[in-house]
C-alpha cells in the first residue's frame, strides 16, 4: 500500500497511469471481496454481483488500484477494531497518521509539502464509498471530513508561510484537522455568531464557544469562524487557525449522539485565547465567502456517502433475504420483498448517475452551489429512505445494533442536519428558481 502516493506521483510527473507502474502493490488482476464475502476482479471497474446495473464510467484504473488498496487498508487497519472504538466514542489519533502512510490523507497537497500532488476528486469518492461498504461510516466521517472538507481551506487560503508549517503534517495525518462553525445557538445561521476574535498583541483575543465539532477531541488544527467586526454581518467573518495546546482554548465533553459512535464529536470554548495573527487563513473579513466557496464539496461528499451507504444497505438487505426464511421459504421471494428491493436498486442506480456527473462537475471547476445543494438533500433523504426499507426487511435482527444495518440506520439520520439542513439545501434550490 506504500506504492499508492508514489504511484499518483509518477502519474502527475509522466502522464502514466499507476497500473503501469511497478511501484503499486495491489495487483489489478486479484480478486477482492464482495459484498456477499465472494470474490470479484478489480479490473475494468468493480461490478455489483447483483442485479443488471449499468456499468459506471466515472473511474479510470488508477482508481482502481486505489480502491483495491484502500479496502485492504479499512480491513487489516479499522473492520477488526471499529467495535471497540463505537464503545470508546473515538478512534486512535495514530489511525490517521497510519493512512497518512498508505497516501490515504489529504491526497491534494503538493508534493514539495509531503502530498501526492493529486487534484482529483474520484480518490476521495473512492474513499468515501469504501468507508460506507465496510460499515465503519464513524472512522470514515472523521477522515473525509480530513480530506474533504478541511484541507480544501489550508491549500486554498494558506500563505507560503502557512502552507510550510502546517501541510506536510495534514499530508501525513500527524496534524488532524476539523471545522468549527456551529455554535449553541447558532446552526446554519453563520452571520449571527458570537464567537469574537478581537485584535490584541500582534494577533487576535479569541472569546466564544463551538459545538457539534466532527474532529473535535482529535483535532491539532481547527479552522474556526469567528467575528473580526461584529458590527457587520457576513462581512465581518474571519477564519483563524486554533491549534492544540493554545492557553484558553478548551475540549468540552465529547458529545454523545444515537449514531456515529466512533466520531468524537466535542464542544469546544475559548476563553482569551491568543491567536497570532500568522494563523489567519486569507484575509480579515473574508470567511464567509471562504466558507461559502467550499461547501459546495463539503456537501457533494455528504451525498456520496448518503448514496454508497444505501447501496452498503442494500446488498446486506439481499443477502439477509436470500437465507432468511418464513412459511416455508426465502423472504426474499416474496412479491413485496421483490418489489421493495426493485425500487431501492432503481433509485439507487438513478442518483449514482447525478452524483458521478456532480463529480465530473467538481473536478471540472464547474461544480454550481445549486448543484451541491440538489445532491446533498436528494442523496440523504434517498439514505435515509432505502435504509429505513432495509431495517424492516431485517425484521426483529434489523434492531440489534450487532447487525451493520442497524448501525448505518443510526448512523444515517445526522446527513439530512449537517453540512446545512436539507430544508437549507431546499431553500438555495429555490431561490436559483427565481422565487
């Protein structure tokens, strides 16, 4: 798995693909489990052993081969372990830094800064699917919040100074990363925050409080939102890098939620905390567009994991109502068993093909907040539907949080909240109407 980073760097510097490098370890020719514990090729794009599904065309080999890698990687590192961090309520901070060395983390940043170098967003969609497809959905928010959402601000924003100090260690996974938005009184309105960075000694005097913070008792770097001038609104929004360690910058109790269990989830306060001003990102009073130009992302990897972990549900669901039997056969063929599963499997396969082409948009520069917002409420509500169908189907079992199906329908309901309510998401379609 040491060969990934290497292999996508070759890649950027030769115009190879990594499947013609001999520096990556995963053989495209060797299988790789399936959903129902069977095996499948690699090559040519993993195929579902279910169902006349349409072929993606989203992925190219070198996704391929980072898939395969990745799998290997989630079932020697995380499968065995992500039970006990459920009921520790956090992952091992090393866990990061042993993606990091696998080339699992922040792939985007540069290679003079420790990255692959690599600005395509399949790679992270590769990750996402995965994380879904092995049920360990806890570990997995953490890491695509990582590499989806924050270090999207450090490689857009930093200065020359910033980028030296701080990405090489979000490259390796030694520095972890988190967002800080959301404050107790305050969710998707950002404006009216209370959080305030006033100037004092070559920096700011931040005072205020964050909650419901992905990262939270993990996080070295949090990029926090707080108000430079709070007689403005929007404009009066700056974004501050809070790092481990700072004198007043406090971890309250990590949060405890009905699912996500291995994601610490924490409040966070600071009381006087002094933030040199070298840890601003970008300018004073541009945050909210900063945070504005990134959500669009944030939200298209909410959708992909809500659309990966309905397609997780369902292939569980298949195999359960293949063996599961009543009066005397497979529930499975039941009529109402059938046609349950058709419509899951149907619209499933139809907001596959809006997300790829989201993707597409996204590695494109053309990805529109209207389009995110479509992705984001559409892919959640789709979750939440197909998994909730998927627990009934599980009868009794689909309760017990032994079964993974009982796990990803707990886990499901905080997409339609975060990353902006789909009300929210609602509201933005609405106005791209005109209305």
């Amino acid at each position: 798995m040491h060969g990934v980073p290497d292999g996508l760097r070759r890649r950027r510097r030769n115009g190879t693909s990594p499947a013609d490098q001999a520096a990556l370890v995963v053989n495209r020719d060797r299988a790789v489990p399936s959903w129902d514990g069977g095996h499948v090729p690699v090559r040519g794009r993993e195929r579902r052993h279910t169902g006349a599904a349409m072929r993606r065309r989203l992925f190219e080999p070198e996704h391929d081969d980072f898939r395969a890698s990745f799998r290997t990687f989630l079932e020697r590192e995380v499968v065995p372990h992500h039970a006990q961090w459920e009921r520790d309520g956090i992952v091992p901070r090393e866990l990061y830094a042993a993606a990091g060395a696998h080339g699992f983390t922040a792939m985007a940043v540069p290679e003079e800064h420790g990255g692959a170098g690599v600005e395509d967003f399949r790679f992270n969609v590769v990750i996402g699917e995965e994380v879904q497809r092995a049920g360990v959905s806890g570990f997995g928010l953490g890491l695509t919040l990582h590499n989806d959402i924050c270090a999207p601000y450090f490689l857009a924003y930093c200065s020359e100074e910033q980028r030296a100090r701080w990405l090489p260690g979000i490259a390796s996974g030694e520095l972890i990363t988190a967002l800080a938005m959301t404050e107790p009184g305050i969710g998707s309105d950002l404006a009216s925050m209370s959080t305030r960075a006033d100037r004092a000694d070559g920096g700011y005097r931040v005072n205020g409080a964050k909650t419901f913070i992905t990262n939270g008792i993990n996080a070295d770097l949090v990029v926090t939102a707080v108000k430079t001038d709070p007689s403005e609104r929007h404009r009066g929004i700056s974004l501050l890098v809070l790092e481990r360690g700072m004198e007043g910058f406090e971890r309250g109790r990590n949060l405890e939620k009905i699912g996500m269990h291995a994601q610490d989830t924490a409040e966070l306060s600071f009381a006087d905390v002094l933030v040199p001003e070298a840890n601003r990102l970008g300018a004073e009073g541009a945050g909210f567009g900063q945070l504005v130009a990134n959500l669009a992302q944030e939200r298209l990897s909410i959708a992909i994991a809500g659309v990966a972990a309905a397609e997780a549900a369902l292939q569980w669901t298949l195999d359960y109502v293949r063996e599961r039997r009543a009066f005397g056969q497979a529930i499975g063929s039941f009529q109402h068993s059938r046609f349950a599963l058709a419509e899951c499997r149907t619209e499933i396969d139809v907001a596959q093909a809006f997300l790829d082409r989201c993707v597409e948009a996204l590695n494109a520069g053309e990805l529109t907040a209207e389009d995110a917002a479509e992705a984001k409420w559409w892919c959640t509500d789709l979750q939440g539907r197909v998994i909730d169908r998927c627990v009934q189907l599980h009868g009794g079992y689909g309760y017990m949080t032994e079964y993974p199906i009982a796990r990803a329908w707990a886990d499901a309901r905080v997409t339609r909240i975060y990353g902006g309510a789909n009300e929210i998401m609602k509201e933005i379609i609405g106005r791209s109407l005109g209305l």
